[in-house]
C-alpha cells in the first residue's frame, strides 16, 4: 500500500504515520536514546519515505525535500515531543519516581545516560521547566502538540480524507 502509485500521498502519509511511525516509535517516551540510537531510526525511517515516493538514493533528492512531500515531521523531534509528553505527564502524576534512588554500587567505566538526563536536556534544549508542566495545556503547546480533534479539525478544513 505504500508504495502503490495509485494511492495518494496524503493517504500513504496517514497510513504511515498511523501504522509504520507509531510501531517504530512504540515505547519511545522511555527510552534512554543515544546518538548511534537517533541516527539509526532517522535512517530506517527515511529509507521508508524514499520508498514511498519512488525516489531512489542515487536520485540525490535531499530528505527535508522529501519530508516536505508528505508533510512529516522529523522523526527525531516526534521522539523529543514524545519524550517531553511523558515526563510532562510523569510530574504531573507522581513526583517521587522521579526522585527515586537505586540502593547499591555502581558497576565501573561510565554510567549509562538515563531517561531523566535525556529529558533535562531536552528541556534545556526547549527552554522548558518542571513548572511548566502542572498546566497541561501550556505544557503541549510548548513542546510543539497539537491534540487530535485539532489535527483532526485542520484536516477536514483542508477536505482532506479521513484514512481510517
């Protein structure tokens, strides 16, 4: 179905991103994502949208070309915003697992980063504090959602079809 020429863009765009994106970034709120991590679903995904619409590597057409076609987000910033969603929601429900600390020593060489130091500098990058997140609503704004009746409401003002 993705590749189907007889389909539209649009409609390989919401069948992507509804079934592929989402099994692809399935738990990603939790995941302590290093770079090698980014950089390797950055690639699968693209390799995707290339797929979707015919253009082969040796085509050179850049990725935010691509993108652009579909009207996708940057995988890696839908992990950013999927992250800060969740930890939004973490504050706002139980401050003492953020303030947990394991008991015991640590194994040697270098600790291995952990969900809250990924979500700090995610904040940090976003100018973003633990205050921020008690309001729901300004805490979604800030890190870049739009709620699904929205989405869903800007899309049926474009006329749009509804895939599924």
């Amino acid at each position: 179905m993705l590749t189907n020429k007889g389909i539209s863009l649009t409609v390989r765009r919401r069948l992507y991103s509804s079934c592929v994106r989402s099994s692809m970034l399935h738990g990603s709120e939790t995941w302590p994502v290093r770079k090698e991590n980014e950089v390797a679903v950055h690639r699968a995904e693209m390799r995707m949208v290339r797929w979707m619409c015919g253009v082969k590597l040796q085509d050179r057409v850049p990725s935010k070309a691509l993108r652009g076609r579909l009207e996708l987000d940057d995988i890696i910033s839908v992990l950013q915003q999927n992250r800060l969603r969740w930890y939004g929601h973490v504050l706002r429900r139980v401050q003492k697992c953020m303030e947990y600390v394991m008991e015991g020593t640590r194994p040697r060489g270098r600790p291995k980063k952990t969900c809250r130091e990924i979500v700090e500098k995610d904040c940090k990058a976003c100018g973003l504090n633990g205050v921020d997140a008690m309001d729901r609503g300004t805490w979604r704004k800030q890190i870049g959602m739009i709620d699904g009746l929205a989405a869903r409401a800007f899309d049926l003002r474009l006329n749009v079809p509804s895939v599924l």
